[in-house]
C-alpha cells in the first residue's frame, strides 16, 4: 500500500509541474485599453507574450518569473 501512495504522489507531482506556467494571459491592460495577445513563444528558456505594438513581456518559462518587458506587464508569475 506505501508503495502506491508514493507512485501516486509522484505522479501528481509530476502533472503538477508540467501545467505550471505554460500560458501568457489572454489580455493586459495598456494605458486604460486591454490589448489581446497576439503572439506568444518560447526561445532559449523564456516565454515571450506579445500583445501587438503594445508589449512585449518575457518570463522565465521553468518558474513564470518576470525576466523583462514593458511597464505594463505584470511583474509577477504570469500563470
């Protein structure tokens, strides 16, 4: 019975690392206006979000940590 509590809990584990942080939101507020995402992609461990001309914020794609962007994206884990 121990044995099956611990593969359980390693799977789930497991599952809940892998959905942490996989997604930019679908929009953010840009001077008053929310602007859409328009594009979004991982290069060399960080996660891009692009919302148009508008911003541009990149977070670490491991711990969704702020890495650099505009002053309207959000400083903190953006999942």
């Amino acid at each position: 019975m121990s044995t099956s509590r611990t593969i359980i809990f390693a799977l789930l584990s497991f599952l809940a690392g892998v959905n942490a942080c996989l997604q930019c939101a679908a929009s953010l507020d840009v001077d008053g206006s929310a602007v859409a995402l328009s594009k979004t992609f991982l290069n060399d461990g960080v996660r891009y979000c692009i919302y148009g001309s508008s911003a541009n914020c990149q977070y670490d794609a491991k711990d969704g940590l702020f890495v650099e962007g505009d002053d309207a994206c959000p400083r903190t884990r953006y999942c």
